[in-house]
C-alpha cells in the first residue's frame, strides 16, 4: 500500500482546505477513499453508524495534483480507505497561508498516519521551512468498503437550482428556532417553499424564478397534508419534511465558492442538496425525509 | 393579498420592519404580548410579575400604510418571541418590507415580508393570535407628576451598566438642591453612589417638587436598558405613589419616531 501526492499552487490549496474544513464542520469523522482518479470524503452518520453515507465529496485528483501515485491492498481492490478525524485534519491546514508546495503521503509511524509536508517561503531569506502533520488514520478493512459506496438514491421526483446559500441559510437557521423540522416543496414552476409548523405560527419562505433542471411529474400529492397554496396544480410539488438542525448544518457549505447548486427531492423520502465547483469538485449531502 | 383592505380588522406596511424588530426585542423578556391596534398607532405590552409594564408603541405615521376599522377593538395576545423572529427572517442584515393583515377577531396575525434587495423571496407568516389577559392599569388618570427628569438614553445606560451587578436595590433620590439626582445601589457588601448634577449634558431637563427617595428593584430597571440602548432619549416621571415611568423616544433617520415605555413598581419600606 503506497499513496504520495504532491500539491504545488497555492489556489489548489487553498481550495482544498476549504473542502476540508467545510467537512470538518459537517462531521466529526470521515472518510478519505483513495482512488486511482478520484479523492472522496465520505461522511456516515455519526449516530445510525455504517449507514449509507450522508455526505459524499469527490475531487477530481489531476486538478490538485502534479504528482500522484497510488499503490492500492492488492491486486483486486486498488483503493485505499483511510479513517480519520476529519477536525485534525483541517488544523493541518490552518497554518497554510502562503504555501509553496504541499505534499501529502501515507506513512507509517506509531500508527498508520496521513502525513503532510508542507513547504512554506520564508519572508526574510530564500530559504524555505518545512512543516510537517501526522495525522493518524484507520485503514479499512476491504470488507467494510461497501459501507462507504456511494448510496445509490432512487431518482429525484424535482431537481432545482438553490437560491444563494448564504440567504437560504439565514432564513433556516431563524425558523429553526421556531420548529425542529421543516418542509421543503418545490414545484415544476421554479418555486422552492420553505414552511414550518411551530406552536404558535406557521411561516413559510418561497424563493421564486429559480431554474428547474428536472422535473418528473406529476406527483400524487392526494393526501391531505398538502395544503396547495395559491393556485399552483399539486400535482406539480414535490415535498419532503426533513430535520431543520440537518439542514441547517450543510448549508454551512457556502465558503466553497460553487458553480451550480442544486437541491433534488424524492418526494417524501429525501432530500439531496448537491453542488458544484468549477473545478469539478462536487459535494452532495443526502437527508433523508420524516415521515409520520 | 388582493382582497379590499376594508373586509379587514387591521392591515398596516412599512418599508422595512428593522426597526421595529428592534424595539420588540428590546421588550421582548416575556413570552408573550398584547397587541393592541389603535387608529393613532400600534403597541405591544408585555407585564413582568404585575411589577413592571413595558410596552412598544409605533405611531401610524411610522406606517406607509395603516388601517385600524374603526366600529371595533383591535387587540388580541400574540408570540412576541416569533413575531420578532418573523420579522427578523432575512436576518439583520436585510431590510424587509412588511405588511400586516389581521381579518377578525380569532383569525391569525398574517405577515408578509419581502426583502428589498432579492425582488425574489417573500415569506408569509400566519401567527396564531390569543384571548388577551387583562393588563395592569399601574397609574391611575388622576395621579400627578411630582418629579420628571430628560436624560440622553445613552447616558442612563451607561449609569446602569456601571452599577455593580450584584446589587438588587436601586435608590433615585432627587431633589430640588444640588445635587438634584443622585443614583444609590445596595449590594451585599456594599453600597454605591452616583451624583448625576444639573449641569452636566447628561440631564437634559429637570424638575422636582419636594425632596424623594424613591427604592427599586435593580432587576427591574435592568429590563429596559435593551430598549435604552436603541432609544435616543428618556424621560423619567416619577407619581406621587412611586410609581417610576421611563418614556424612551427612538428616532429614526427619517425624522419619524417611535417609542418604549416602562412602568416601574417601587419597592415599599419594611
């Protein structure tokens, strides 16, 4: 087993660390699955354990990267799976400012560590120094991969393109003082409605003129928690409840500077906000729906 | 929202509800309030264990539009704590447009808010509105004034911001001699005392019939420095019962105002 990457512009840098601490905010732990194109975090949730992933973030590696070699366990499994803290991780990070070269590699220490070599420019002399990270790591186990494949979702009822993150997340994060859930609706008309029940009102935000990517209608919206409002056919609004904290949280995504984000929902059952860089990184958290 | 306004108890707009979110907040240490629609202006009150009353009151004028029906009673309780949440949906950094509809007696408080730089978001807010209690009358119509002080907001904020935290009684002494207005604290272990002169630009204006010592609960003052904090100016009343009055004019940049009000029980001698 052999990884070594090398990083050598600071603008790839510095976007990876923001992928990182954008997931270090999400969760706790991750994982880090090495493969031959491609670098994924993979978030589970913390609480149902080995459960199909909730977040899912691939890098493409041949942006980042000048140099990549990987070595996988053995013949028939050519990836590497790597546990980690995903908090340590971003610390590592934190120290870049204006890197020269980055070089990360697997190595073995006490423990089986990601171990990260940074080049940093003096300001006073040419000379440069040399920071170094170890940040221990749990390989997995090639029979527990399957925990971290990418869960295969039923396909979205509606996809449509989110207003900005920042908005949407001021928005959300005033209602979840109201409500612990909330009621996301979208409809082929390019609408998205955000809607809570608390104790003592109802109040629902509805962003308007946005882009409807896909939609596969109509949906049988025939049971009567679906109050249409105004004169939009039902038929035409996909909707899942879903928790308002969750929500909350991977919105916290919008450091990342995105190219497109979009929001797709299985009507009733999911939730997947999915978004993408220019630099064809792409981040998708799944929250799946509550039902009674 | 098409319908006439004249099928409805109550409807009111203004440009931006920011303001008036702050003056809710800065009374907002109750659950609760009661509404109250009157054809000159709006006003919330919020009563603190039947010893302090605050209310917030909006002239009309601060209104781009205000309708109040006038063969009826415009008053019910509402959630203050998501009323001010409602209004304050797109975040403090956003000014919203506001409208205000209330159909009938029983029907929820409906808001609509949209905000003035994303033409494409509005959101709708339906509160549930309430049975109100009935409110303190603390002063009755005959009472007089024996003492009424102008002092800058700011000032009297810092003055109770300085005042040792631990303390639970607050003494006004004013007199008609120097030094007219002297503010005294009793803590555990100690006691403070600030002299506030005549002179100085933080009393504005002064007047006192007879010598008083009047004895609060600090708490109780310590209510209103949120609203202090956000008001301009303040006018101290005190009754010839104790009963302490704090009138807190905010104004705004476009020379409209609106107001707080306080009514302070004072603390009786043992």
């Amino acid at each position: 087993m052999k990884f070594r990457a090398v990083m050598n512009n600071s603008s790839p840098i510095r976007e990876f660390s923001t992928i990182v601490s954008t997931i270090s905010k999400l969760s706790k732990e991750c994982v880090l699955r090495i493969a031959d194109d491609m670098l994924y975090f993979i978030v589970s949730d913390e609480n149902t354990g080995p459960a199909p992933p909730v977040l899912w973030c691939e890098i493409p590696q041949s942006v980042f990267f000048s140099e990549y070699q990987l070595v996988g366990m053995d013949e028939t499994h050519q990836d590497i799976y790597l546990g980690l803290n995903s908090g340590n991780l971003a610390r590592s990070f934190v120290s870049l400012k204006n890197v020269k070269s980055l070089k990360m590699k697997l190595t073995k220490k006490q423990c089986p560590c990601l171990t990260l070599e940074i080049e940093v420019p003096s300001t006073t002399s040419h000379q440069t120094r040399q920071i170094v990270h170890d940040i221990p790591v749990a390989v997995v186990p090639w029979k527990n991969w399957p925990d971290f494949y990418e869960p295969r979702v039923p396909d979205p009822d509606i996809s449509i393109e989110l207003p900005s993150l920042k908005q949407l997340r001021t928005t959300i994060d005033r209602m979840r003082t109201m409500a612990s859930e909330v009621m996301v609706r979208a409809s082929a008309g390019g609408q998205l409605i955000l809607q809570i029940r608390a104790d003592m009102a109802k109040v629902s935000t509805r962003f308007k003129d946005l882009n409807v990517a896909h939609f596969d209608g109509p949906v049988d919206n025939s049971d009567p928690e679906t109050d249409s409002q105004g004169n939009e056919d039902s038929s035409e609004i996909v909707q899942c409840r879903v928790d308002a904290k969750k929500l909350a949280l991977f919105l916290n995504v919008d450091h990342i500077s995105t190219n497109t984000t979009l929001c797709s929902i299985v009507h009733k059952r999911l939730v997947t906000l999915c978004l993408q860089t220019d630099d064809n990184v792409k981040l998708q958290c799944f929250i799946s729906g509550i039902v009674y | 929202m098409a319908e006439d306004s004249s099928q409805y108890h109550f409807t009111a707009s203004m440009d931006s509800g920011k303001t008036l979110c702050s003056l809710l907040k800065a009374i907002q240490f109750q659950e609760s309030a009661v509404f109250c629609a009157l054809p000159e202006g709006l006003k919330l009150t919020v009563e603190e264990g039947k010893c302090v009353q605050a209310s917030a009151y909006i002239p009309a004028d601060n209104f781009t539009e205000y309708h109040v029906r006038d063969d009826v009673d415009v008053i019910f309780k509402i959630s203050l704590a998501v009323l001010a949440e409602c209004l304050n949906i797109f975040g403090s950094g956003e000014e919203a447009s506001l409208k205000m509809y209330y159909k009938c007696e029983g029907s929820p408080l409906l808001l609509v808010l949209q905000p003035q730089s994303f033409r494409n978001v509005m959101t709708d807010c339906e509160i549930w509105s309430q049975t109100p209690d009935s409110m303190l009358e603390l002063r009755s119509p005959e009472e007089t004034d024996v003492a009424k002080l102008v002092v800058r907001a700011g000032a009297l904020l810092a003055v109770l911001g300085d005042v040792e935290r631990s303390a639970d009684v607050l003494e006004l002494r004013l007199q008609p001699e120097p030094p007219h207005f002297t503010i005294v604290t009793y803590g555990m272990q100690d006691r403070s005392c600030i002299e506030v002169p005549e002179c100085s630009d933080t009393l504005q204006s002064f007047s006192c019939e007879r010598e008083l010592t009047l004895k609060y609960q600090l708490h109780h003052l310590r209510l209103c420095m949120k609203a202090l904090a956000i008001s301009n100016k303040v006018v101290l009343r005190c009754s010839s019962t104790g009963l302490l009055l704090l009138q807190l004019k905010l104004e705004r940049d476009d020379n409209k105002h609106m107001f707080s009000e306080f009514y302070i029980v004072p603390l009786l001698d043992d």
